[in-house]
C-alpha cells in the first residue's frame, strides 16, 4: 500500500484555533481513497529530510512562538526554499504564513524578522481582525468559494504587486481589511489567514494538497471517489449564513 506521511511542523507552539484538523481532514481523506497517511512531527532542533515526507504544514501561533520558530528555521530556510520553488506542497497558517515575509512589527514596536521568501510584511494593526470569512480562489481554472474563521492582529501588505493572493475576499478582512485579498499562493505552497480549521470545511483544498502528493508519486486521484455529501452541505449551511450577515 502506498503510504504519506505529512511533517507537522512545530506543533507544540505553532497550533492556535484548531489547526491541528487540517492533519485529521487529510489523514481521513487519504485513508477513504485507500492510502495510509501518517503525521511526523518536527521540533526545535529536530533534522529534517524532505526525502522522507510528502506535504509540510504548520499552524499559527503567539508573536513569543512565532519568534522561536524562526530562530530554529535559520539553518533549514534554504532547503525549504528550494523545495518550494520545486513545487513542495505547504500549507501555512496565520502566524506561519506571516514568516514567508521580510518581517512583522507587533502592535508593541517589536520588530520580528521573517524568512524574505516574499516581498510583503505585516504589522499590528489598530484592532483585530476577527470573524467568518468567504474568499473566492481560483485553482487550475477552476473558481469557488473558500469559507473559514480569522483572527489575527497582523495586517499583511505586499510590496511585490507580482505576488499572488490566494483569493479575493467576499465577506471578511482577509490580509488587511482594505485591499480584499487574502494569503498567497505559490507553486504549491499556500499561506493563508484562515483558521477553523481550513481544510474540513473546504474539501476541495484539501484535495488540492492530495492530488499534489499523488503527482508527486506519479499516482491520479478519482476526484468521483469521494463525494463530499455532508461536507457539501455543511458549508452551504455556514456560508449562506455568514453572507446573510451585514458588514
């Protein structure tokens, strides 16, 4: 049986609002389609071989955390660099997603340096920004809704307008309040806000990371092989509601 396993990166610090389903969600969505999948996890000091996992994922965490992880990264930031532009599935939440920048300037005045894989930044802002969210994606000439929860003191502005947002924001905040977009997508990495967790709400990001894998190991994913009945209806349950809201 072919088998996955998935690096969880840092879950002692990095794990705020229930990150730690986005692991479930694929874990369970490998095992329907017949696969085995098992999560490894990676902490401070820990040796890293990208040889011996198929997807990394970390969630968010405190500027304190956030802090610690960086000084670790320092010498994996190179290799994880190259793995990304290669085409490496990644998935980064919130706190995470806010160190492929150049930095983050808390609230406090503190400046945090972040990994420079991208020209954008983020800063405290006057409050938080907190509360559902519907983003519209578009993947593989493919659009649709992605709905999740945020809440994040950050205010995420990029100075490279090449950069790609993962979407554009319907109902929520999203990177700033102001412009409408919301994380990035690169490759196959996808740094984002939302929290909920992501992926159980959303099967067809999940999938995303799924078919990446399997490409990865030269397998094709039956997308008819899971049909998504309840999934489907949860989220149109919790999206109607949150667009009957007024801003």
């Amino acid at each position: 049986m072919t088998s996955f396993i998935i690096a969880h990166l840092y879950p002692n610090l990095m794990n705020l609002y229930g990150d730690r389903g986005n692991l479930i969600c694929l874990q369970k969505r490998l095992e329907w389609l017949g696969y085995d999948c098992r999560v490894k996890s990676l902490d401070i000091g820990d040796e890293w071989n990208f040889a011996d996992v198929d997807m990394i994922f970390m969630g968010g965490g405190s500027d304190r955390e956030q802090s610690l992880v960086y000084d670790d990264l320092q010498c994996k930031k190179e290799e994880l660099w190259r793995e990304i532009k290669n085409g490496f599935p990644v998935l980064f939440i919130c706190g995470s997603y806010q160190l492929l920048g150049s930095y983050y300037l808390t609230g406090q005045g503190f400046k945090m340096e972040g990994l420079n894989y991208f020209d954008f930044f983020s800063e405290g802002g006057p409050k938080r920004l907190i509360g559902n969210i519907v983003v519209e994606v578009k993947n593989n000439n493919e659009t649709y809704q992605v709905i999740g929860f945020e809440n994040h003191g950050g205010y995420t502005y990029f100075n490279d307008t090449t950069l790609r947002p993962w979407g554009k924001v319907i109902k929520g905040h999203g990177n700033n309040g102001k412009d409408h977009t919301e994380g990035i997508i690169f490759n196959n990495l996808i740094g984002t806000y939302l929290h909920g967790p992501l992926l159980p709400k959303n099967p067809a990001v999940a999938d995303f990371f799924i078919r990446v894998m399997m490409a990865r190991k030269g397998i094709n994913i039956d997308s008819g092989c899971l049909t998504d009945k309840i999934e489907n209806y949860a989220r149109q349950q919790v999206l109607a509601k949150v667009m009957k809201i007024k801003s």
